[in-house]
C-alpha cells in the first residue's frame, strides 16, 4: 500500500494518507529548534516499507512566533497525478510549487525501458535491411584470367 508522507527536517515522517485516496489535506508543521529560521522539507512515498523522495524544499527566512519557533501552514493537494504544495509561514506564501506524484527513480526506470525498445527495435530494422532475401541458386562468378608477368 502507498502512502504519501511530509518529513520536516529529515525527522518524523507525518502520514497524509493512503496515495490511491488521497485528494488533499491542511497542516501545520512547527520547526525543530527554537529560533530556526531555515528548514528543509521532504514529501515521499512510502511503499513496502521504502521511501521513494517525489520532492524537497529548503526554506530561508522563516519569521518565529512569540514562543521562538517557526510555523508552517501546509495545504497538498492532489489533481490527477500532480500535487501542488502551498507553504506560508507568518501569513506570508514561501513556498508554491506543483510536481508529479511519480518519484524520480520510478521516471528514469521507464525510460530506460523505453530507450532499451527502441535501440532493439531500432537493431532489428537495421539486420532485417542488410538480409539478402532473394531467393533462388546463386550463380558463380567468373574468374577472370589475366596475363602473368614473368
């Protein structure tokens, strides 16, 4: 079963739910340490128990609240196989950005196969163009007898 996650920091891996299901959801993530004012986050798939990265963002110039943290409000949203992450920390957008629900590894899986086709198939035109298909007895070729130079 695949599950999408958000991870801020590289720490706890917060569940959004079940992929096949998951139509959007609103969260806030709070920083690690008091007075952060830079953050990475990372959203996943996690399916048989491994991780497959989608995307990661490093946040800068993140404004703290009164008790010394930083605050994120996340929305994900997923349409079609896209998700679209809104961040905004203190009122104020700091991160948008849309991206494909299919993780890299799986991407360059694909088309590696894809190009693997078609050089085979690309080999098998070129064999099948330099087959000599004609059928019938081959006829000897003459022996031209030239002058031997003593």
């Amino acid at each position: 079963m695949k599950k999408l996650y958000i991870a801020l920091d590289g720490g706890k891996k917060l569940s959004l739910g079940d992929l096949d299901t998951f139509t959007g959801k609103n969260f806030r993530l709070r920083t690690v340490d008091r007075n952060q004012y830079q953050a990475r986050i990372s959203m996943g798939i996690n399916e048989n128990d491994r991780d497959y990265s989608l995307h990661s963002v490093f946040l800068e110039g993140l404004k703290s609240s009164s008790n010394g943290y930083s605050y994120l409000d996340c929305s994900v949203e997923a349409r079609g196989r896209k998700l679209y992450l809104l961040i905004k920390n203190a009122s104020r957008t700091v991160w948008q950005e849309s991206f494909s629900l299919i993780p890299l590894r799986k991407k360059i899986n694909l088309l590696l196969i894809i190009l693997g086709t078609l050089v085979l198939t690309g080999g098998l035109i070129a064999a099948l163009l330099l087959v000599d298909f004609s059928s019938g007895p081959e006829k000897p070729r003459e022996i031209s007898q030239g002058t031997a130079r003593e």
